[in-house]
C-alpha cells in the first residue's frame, strides 16, 4: 500500500475466534456480521457502524460489557485487527484490549497487532489512547503515528516509516 488514505482503507476489522478455532464465529447477539474477502481476512460489519478487519489466523473474542446488543471492546490476544469506529458524541469509548494494553478511541481508524510479549498500535486517521494493561501513564497517538507496548519501558510515540505501515496493511489487505 503506497499510502494509507491513497489506498481507500474503508473498513474496520475485528477478528473473534472460539475455542482456538481458527475461523470466525457469528457474533449476532453483538450485531455483527462477518464476511471473507478475497485477501484472506474476514471483515466485520456491526450494526453500530463499526467495521472490523481482521488479518487471516488472528485470535480475538467481540465484548458488549454493557449488555446492549452492540459491541464496545474486543480482546485480542495474537495477530492483526484493522478497526474503524464511526465519531460519536460523549458515551464510553471503544477499546481493543491486548494482553499488554488498552487503546481506546471515540471515532478512527486504527490497527492493532499482537505478537509474542508485545503489542503494536497504529493510528491510520483520528487519535487513540494507548496505556499498559496493567496500569501506568498512556500516550496518545494521532495519523501515522504508532507505539509498540512491551511489559516494561517507556511508551515511546513514533511516526511509523512507510514499510512498516505496508508490511502491516499488507496482512490485513490494505
């Protein structure tokens, strides 16, 4: 991909697994949608106009903590998800929770990866909130930039050099 918005990232993506099932499950009682796409991910459309992007093999589970019939988190614990969550005024923001952090936004479009004892975060548009699991001051990060989540050191924001951002679009079809 030659450049995130030249590309037309439209959707988000969010990846569910069960059960250590290697395909996604129908999550219709959080009013989701999945369908494959020819790349190999499968995209989630929800009926709150969140769309999720998961890349092929991610393992992620679609939370609804306020029992509404929408979901408001997912929890990834390995691989890509590519998330767009429409802007909304006020409300509790959208969070995707990985084992080393939590990023949550209002409205955006960004990408979370997991992998071994690490979580990276990108923003492709708006700005998300990125802070450890387990307590500790957060960053926040605006378009093109991103921040990789170990258990210890500092969060340390950084604009992301165009083949980094590529290789991870790549694996989620972008």
């Amino acid at each position: 991909m030659r450049g995130i918005a030249g590309a037309g990232i439209f959707a988000l993506a969010w990846l569910f697994q069960l059960n250590g099932s290697a395909s996604a499950q129908p999550a219709v009682s959080v009013g989701c949608r999945a369908s494959a796409s020819a790349a190999g991910t499968q995209v989630w459309r929800c009926d709150n106009g969140i769309t999720i992007v998961a890349e092929n093999g991610a393992r992620f589970e679609l939370k609804d903590a306020n029992r509404d019939g929408h979901i408001d988190s997912v929890e990834l614990s390995s691989k890509a998800l590519l998330i767009e969550v429409p802007k909304k005024p006020g409300g509790n923001p959208f969070k995707v929770l990985t084992p080393q952090a939590i990023a949550a936004v209002r409205g955006t479009k960004w990408a979370v990866d997991v992998a071994e004892a690490k979580t990276a975060v990108f923003v492709a548009d708006g700005r998300v909130g990125v802070s450890r699991r387990a307590r500790g001051r957060g960053v926040v990060l605006g378009p093109g930039q991103g921040v990789d989540v170990e258990a210890t050191g500092p969060l340390t924001v950084k604009t992301w050099g165009q083949p980094r951002v590529d290789a991870l679009m790549a694996r989620l079809g972008q």
